[in-house]
C-alpha cells in the first residue's frame, strides 16, 4: 500500500501545527521545521498532507531526499530537489553542476563576493540565490527526507539558508530520525530548532481506528476462504490465498516458504504491474508441483526438520492452555477501555 493510500490518523496536531507554518511562509515568514520520528511513524506519510495542503494555497514544491549510501555526495538531497545537472535549462543550475564536478562556472557573469572563496560557500550561495528567485514568484516549500543521511555539504546549506528564511516566502520541511544522530547534524538541530515537529507512537484509538480504515469490518471483510479483506490500496494490494490458484493446496506455516503457488505469484507480480493474479498462473503445471523451483530434496529434509523440531522444542519448553483466552476489549474499534 503506497503512503498515499494510508489514512492518516491521529496527527491531527501536527499536521495543524505544520499548517501554521504554512500560512506563515504564506505571509513571507519563512521556517525550517524539523519533523522527527522512528523509521516507519509516518513521517512520509504527514510530509504528504504537508505538501498536498502546501499545493491547495499555491505553493511551489520541490523534494530531495538523503541516502545512506550517498553520504559522500556533496549536495545531494538539494541537487535533486533542484533537478540540477549538466544539462539544466537554467543557468544557474549549470553552474552549480559545474562547481560540484570541480569545474569553474561557465557564466562569466556571475558574481561572487571576495569573502566566499571556496566552491563549497560558492556552490551555497549559488543554491539560496536560486531558491530566492523560485520564491520571488510564489511561495516555496521545500520537503527534505531523511536528512540523518545528508552529506556535510547539505547541513551546511541548510544552516545557511535557516539564517534567511525569516524574510523570504520559504518553508522548509525536513525529517530525521532520533538516531543515527552524528554530531554535526546534532549541532545543526541545536542551532536551528525553532519547530520541532516530534512524532510520538499512536495511541491505541488512533491504532484502533487506522485498522479499522484499513481492514473491511466484518463480515463483509471475509472472502469465501475465510481470509481478511483489506480496504483502498489503489489496486496495489490484493488479498490472495492459496487455495484461489490450487484448491488442493493444503501448505502449512512451515511449508508457505517454499510452496510453488507462493513462488507462482511472487514471481508473477514481480513480473507484471500491480499485485499478482491467480488468472496468469499456469495452474497445470503450479498445481502438480510440490516445491518451488530449485528447492533440492535434501535441503527440504533438513528444512522441515529443524523448523518442526524448533516448533516441538516451544511447544514442550513454555506453558500450555486448552484454548486462547478472550481478546482484551482495547483490540475492537468500538472499545471505551484503555490497556
């Protein structure tokens, strides 16, 4: 399910705090905004209404965003953002590519002050001076994910460009993760943490509530096999069980993995847009089959020995119980308790 696609559920007060930020940034009050969370929160997903809010009131968006294995690439995130290279339609854009490659500017008409000497203050001022020009014209916001991976050259842009965003129509939304946490970034956070936008982890409501916006309430939410439906996905999520290609398939927990119909559809929508589809599955040859393709019978043995063995071992070593006890009442969406 694309991010888009989730409801997004108890961050009402941050995504109105974020709204703040934009009608100031309306007003020419610019800001940086640090959003922060652990991998997986919802800080994507809050960005999104951030920016689809951001583009109702006539902003100009532009996104960048750091990679773990790109740290060593100065300006990363913001030539990105930017889309500069060799071949911009802007001049400055060129220029800037051309600095970054370890060329000089190619328009001798640019400027620059004595005090900026190096390429790296060089390349800075080229980048503000372009996002200054973008903003003469409508306001800007500029969405920056996972800046705990940016290059140094990237904190020190945006340490510079936080210095004038007070007197110019720009906002500036970037997320981070409580850790990795290097201690230049940590200085940077220090040094310009006038919003800190910090996500907590859900509240069972709000846990409750995304499920049930998610999962279809029963029992409408039961095919014929007895399994889940979801809600939404845009077409990217389906649900499918094993018995819908090969009714006789009868693979347990131990056998799934290494299954031929769950390799028939990984494989299928691996190699076709969108979810797999038990209609494009040669079920004469899936159905016949007992392990997937490259499965050896000698690993297989060994396989299902240590899994059965390791299940027995459980089974025998934690107490046992005659039945599941019932569910807490804080797990139904309806509920009025707390856990």
């Amino acid at each position: 399910m694309n991010g888009g696609d989730v409801p997004l559920v108890g961050r009402e007060a941050e995504l109105d705090r974020l709204r703040e930020l934009l009608a100031g940034g309306e007003a020419g009050r610019g800001v940086l905004a640090w959003i922060e969370g652990e991998a997986g929160i919802g800080k994507s997903r809050l960005l999104a209404e951030a920016v689809a809010e951001a583009g109702a009131r006539g902003f100009w968006h532009s996104a960048g965003s750091a990679e773990e294995l790109e740290r060593s690439r100065p300006f990363g995130p913001l030539l990105d953002a930017f889309s500069i290279g060799p071949d911009s339609p802007d001049q400055r854009g060129r220029d800037i590519a051309h600095l970054v490659a370890g060329h000089p500017a190619r328009d001798a008409g640019v400027a620059y002050s004595d005090a900026v000497a190096d390429v790296g203050h060089r390349v800075i001022e080229l980048l503000l001076n372009l996002l200054e020009g973008i903003s003469s014209d409508r306001p800007v916001v500029l969405t920056l994910e996972d800046v705990h991976w940016a290059d140094p050259s990237t904190l020190r842009t945006i340490r510079s460009l936080s210095r004038r965003l007070a007197y110019v129509p720009v906002v500036v939304l970037a997320t981070v993760r409580p850790l990795p946490r290097r201690p230049e970034l940590e200085r940077l956070i220090s040094a310009t943490d006038d919003v800190h936008v910090l996500l907590r982890p859900l509240d069972s409501d709000a846990v409750a509530s995304l499920t049930e916006r998610i999962v279809a309430a029963p029992p409408a939410n039961l095919n014929n096999n007895g399994t889940s439906s979801l809600h939404g996905g845009g077409g990217e999520i389906r649900n499918i069980a094993t018995q819908d290609v090969c009714p006789a398939n009868v693979a347990d927990h131990v056998a799934l993995p290494y299954g031929p119909v769950i390799y028939a559809l990984v494989i299928d929508a691996l190699t076709h847009p969108g979810p797999a589809d038990p209609a494009r599955i040669d079920t004469s040859k899936v159905c016949s089959q007992t392990t997937m393709h490259y499965v050896e019978p000698g690993e297989l043995a060994t396989y299902e020995l240590f899994a059965y063995g390791a299940a027995f071992g459980v089974t025998r070593s934690f107490p046992q119980t005659m039945g599941e006890p019932p569910l807490k009442c804080y797990v139904y969406a309806a509920a009025t308790c707390r856990p």
